[in-house]
C-alpha cells in the first residue's frame, strides 16, 4: 500500500512539472500591439479620422474607406 501510494505522488508531481515546464517554455514573443489588438496603433491623427468617419452615421464599407482614405490613415 506504502509503494503505491508513493507511487501516485510521484505520478502526480512528474505530470504536474511536465504541465509547468510546457508553460513556462513557450512565452508569448508577440503581444498584440497597445490598445488595438490588430492594425496600427490609435494616434491622435487616426482617433481624430475614426471620429470624423464613422460619428453617427451609419457604417457603409465604401463610404468608411473612402473616408479613411481622404484622411491619410489605414481603413
């Protein structure tokens, strides 16, 4: 009974380091970019374009690329 117990625990401690080890080896290299998550980051000039372009209007594809576009920033 003494063997088998030892035996679970030192199952239990191998698997759990395993499971760490995976972890700890594999560290994200690369975040998404700040505030965003995709795409360029939110300068003044692009809140500013964002604001100009989609403030209470319906959101049309072309007319929001359009937009964009005219404004010098990425749609």
């Amino acid at each position: 009974m003494v063997i088998a117990n030892r035996l679970v625990v030192a199952f239990g401690v191998a698997l759990s380091a395993a499971f760490a080890s995976q972890a700890l080896a594999q560290p994200d290299v690369n975040p998404p970019p700040p505030l965003t998550g995709h795409g360029p980051a939110l300068s003044e000039h692009r809140k500013a374009a964002l604001m100009k372009c989609t403030d209470r209007t319906p959101f049309a594809s072309d007319r929001y690329i359009n937009c964009m576009t005219r404004e010098g920033e990425a749609p």
